[in-house]
C-alpha cells in the first residue's frame, strides 16, 4: 500500500511546478505539497477535475533525478472524506502583548527576513508577523561558507538538522530602521517587531528608541545567538541572569512598546534567565535560539577550518519544547506570553507549541526549505484542525495540554498499555522482532514460515518500541490495563 506522505515527500517542491503546467486541469503539485505539509485531506482543493489522463500527463512531466511521482497513486490514496470549504473555517487572529494579529505565524530573526522585499512577500504570502533580523551597532562581516545540513542516507535538498553560522544583519542601521518603518507604513495590519542586540548600555537603549520610532509594534532583545564574535553579546548575556534582568529592565525603561526577551537554550535551566526577565518587566518571552553544536559535513570549512555553532531545524523541536514547558509550568514565568521557535515545519508542530502556551510561533528553517510558501498549509491545517474539534477560537489552544505534565514520579506505574498486530497490514519484515530482542525485553516472537511475528505477554512490557519501528503502521495500541501480579 502506497504511504502518499512518503511519496509525497520525495516531491522536489519545483518552482513553477513542470507538473501541474502539464495536467492543466489542476494544480498537482499545490495538491502534493499539501499531503507533504500534513494537509492530506485538503489535496483534493487543488485537483479540480482532473481525469486519469491529466495526471498522467503530469507523472510524465515530473522531473525528478530518480524517479516521477507517482502521481496518480497518490491521489487514489487520498483521505475519502468531505472537504470543507476554506471560507468556512476558523480565523486565526490573536491578541500578543496586546497586538492584534491576523494569525500566530511570524517569520523569526534570521536569514529569512534581512531586508524590505523579503519581509514584503512574506506579507503577501500570509505572514502575521515578522522578528527583522537582529540589529546592532558593531560591524558584522560574515563568513562563507555559513550553513551545514544534516541529511539521511547521505541525501540531499532535505535535512532535518541545519547548522547556521550567521550573526546579525550586514546592514546599516539606520537602513534596517527605515525598512521596518516602510513595512509598517504599507502593511499597517501585520506586526512587526524589532529584534536588537547590544554591547554597551547605550547600545541597547538607542537601538530600542530607534524600533520605537520607527513604528515597530514591539522589540525583541536578543540574548541567545550563540555565536558572536564580540564578547558580552548574544548568548553570553542570555546565560546570566543577572544581565538579563539588567538589560531587560534598561530597556523597559527606555521605551513604552512591549519588550520580548529571547532566550537561549544553551544552559541547564532556561527559567533562570528567564526569570530575570520576568522580574526586569519584560511583556513576553521568545524561546529558543539555535543550540551550540559541530557538525562536519563536506565543504563546511571556512579557509581550512572549522567551529561550534548554532543547530536548528526539526530536529530541535522537542528541547524548543521542553524550553517552553519549563517556563509555562513555573510560577511567575507563567504570568508572561510566550513566542515558540524551534522546528517548526507543519501546522501540527505548531499546533504543539500552542497548545504548551505559546501565542505565537516564529519560523526560519523550514523557510530556508521551502519558501515562504508554506504559509498556505500552516494556516489551512490549523484552520481545519480547529473546525474539526468546533474550536472557533484560538484562544482555545493556548496552553490546554498543560495540565496533562506531570513530574516523573507522578506518572501512573501500576497499568500498561500493550501493542496489538495488524496482520493484514503486516509486510512481515521482523523488524519489530528485531529491535525488541536487541534493544528490548525479548517479548516478540518471529515466525520465519509465515514471516509474521507474535507477542509474548508474559515478557511485554508495553515499552511500545516495536510500534515505532514498524515501517507500516501494522503496530497500534490496546487499551490501559493493570499490570499483572509480579
């Protein structure tokens, strides 16, 4: 049986798609990103009334270097289900600090937004909100090359970790104030926050008055970027609670626009900090910036060498979590708004960062990916998943999981949920065998004859390793039950 998120994963994602020009009739690849972007049961919008014959018009036209998408497979797969008419579901507008926005979705402080024309189209596009990139006083010069990637299987033009050397923006700083302004002169209903960073008192203080001129609807103080070559900058302050409250409260001093505080993740407990920018005042808190790490992919050396630096990516996303979870447990932090960024790719991703208590979400990776296009699928599966549960506001999300995280030794020991075998969805591939007898409790039993394997209750544990192994989907859940009597 097809997996279209497998298939529809392979799609390269082609600007001014070769298949879609040749079905005509339809807009295959609008309809593939959307199975790509977990809007599945949205594909169908794009297909009109295309005919076998279209589809494999646009199968013919795929210019992958493997092999074509198998187009007309993916769409026979397709969710059978009533698709709801865009117009009709939920709107995603949100208050932040007080700003009104038409939905949580901000492009975050980086790469993605370093000038007018790049912020522009992501307005266009859809965008909520931006955080311009980072500006400062001091000279940046960038190095080359700045990004690595981490692949699977040696692949390439998908990865799931990035790394990224890039410091501030290059620009004027006088040029950035006046792009920021342009940008909310000609887009006055999108929000736009100015991220700064300083080094000196009055760095921080003349960059905020200058956002605040310029119209910005809030300031983003940029304690988190792990590597700068100026000391007393970036995560360096980020890492001390001391100066954060410091610089937060200087800050907050100086100007009457909200003040966010971005945090870093490089450190054992992100409430510390955070903390001294609750008790500085500040209006919210961003979290995370990049993590420090290595990586050494081919190419990636400047000049013959190499360094630590930033790590994003989906591979992040669940320390962006635990982040968020900490401060949203703690009380005081809990009294302050949150903004997510780590790994954010598809509408679900997001989904969880609101659902621990965030108002909002950056995003820049997955940008860097895909283009800002993505937009379109982070906003419809929102919209959808909100219809689907009769949620008209957001609001609704913010923060509902919460109450579901306990500590470690609060959780229910005493019962057990055990897998169940779908035969028929089984290919007989033993890997659940496999990793349960060495990396398990030896409770799977594997039938080499009929290549089907069989659970031993009296070894199971309910550890649950072989449903994630299971390259199918044959393994799912039974319900809750006492543990036997030992």
């Amino acid at each position: 049986m097809l997996s279209i998120q497998e298939e529809a994963a392979r799609c390269l994602l082609c600007k001014d798609a070769p298949c879609s020009k040749a079905c005509g009739k339809a807009d295959v690849a609008r309809a593939i990103r959307a199975v790509r972007f977990d809007n599945a049961a949205m594909a169908r919008l794009w297909l009109g009334d295309s005919e076998d014959e279209d589809l494999a018009a646009a199968e013919k036209a795929c210019i992958h270097y493997d092999m074509p998408i198998r187009i007309r497979e993916i769409v026979k797969a397709l969710p059978d289900v009533p698709v709801p008419d865009p117009s009709s579901l939920p709107r995603l507008d949100i208050d932040f600090c007080g700003i009104h926005c038409e939905n949580p979705f901000f492009l975050a402080s980086s790469a993605v937004c370093t000038n007018y024309e790049m912020v522009a189209r992501a307005f266009d596009a859809g965008w909520g909100g931006v955080f311009y990139k980072t500006i400062c006083l001091q000279e940046i010069k960038e190095v080359s090359p700045r990004f690595d990637a981490v692949h699977t299987n040696g692949s390439h033009g998908t990865f799931f970790g990035f790394r990224n050397m890039e410091q501030l923006s290059e620009n004027p700083v006088d040029m950035d104030f006046d792009i920021l302004a342009r940008l909310k002169r000609d887009y006055p209903g999108k929000v736009v926050i100015a991220s700064i960073m300083g080094q000196a008192d009055s760095d921080w203080t003349s960059l905020a008055v200058k956002a605040q001129e310029a119209g910005c609807d809030a300031v983003e103080l940029n304690f988190s970027c792990p590597q700068m070559k100026h000391a007393g900058m970036g995560s360096d302050v980020g890492q001390s609670q001391e100066l954060v409250t410091y610089f937060t409260d200087l800050v907050k001093r100086s100007v009457s626009i909200p003040v966010i505080a971005k945090m870093t993740p490089n450190l054992a407990h992100i409430s510390e900090p955070a903390m001294g920018a609750y008790l500085a005042g500040a209006d919210a808190i961003s979290a995370i910036n990049t993590i420090k790490s290595v990586t050494l992919g081919d190419d990636s050396d400047v000049s013959g060498h190499q360094t630590g630096s930033g790590y994003s990516g989906k591979a992040v996303k669940p320390i962006a979590l635990r982040h968020i979870l900490a401060m949203a447990k703690m009380p005081g932090l809990n009294r302050l708004q949150f903004s997510g960024v780590g790994g954010i790719e598809t509408w679900r991703d997001a989904l969880e960062f609101l659902r621990l208590g965030c108002r909002n979400v950056q995003v820049c990776t997955a940008v860097m990916q895909y283009g800002y296009r993505i937009i379109d699928d982070l906003i419809l599966g929102l919209r959808a998943y909100m219809a689907s549960r009769g949620i008209q506001s957001l609001d609704k999300l913010i923060g509902e999981i919460l109450p579901q995280f306990l500590l470690p030794h609060d959780l229910d020991r005493d019962t057990v949920v055990y897998p169940k075998f779908n035969t028929d969805v089984c290919i007989g591939c033993g890997r659940c065998a496999i990793s349960c007898a060495d990396g398990g409790h030896q409770a799977i039993i594997f039938n080499p004859e009929t290549r089907r394997p069989r659970m031993d209750g009296s070894k199971c544990v309910g550890c649950h390793l072989c449903r994630l192994v299971c390259p199918t989907g044959a393994i799912s859940s039974t319900k809750r039950v006492p543990k036997h009597a030992s």
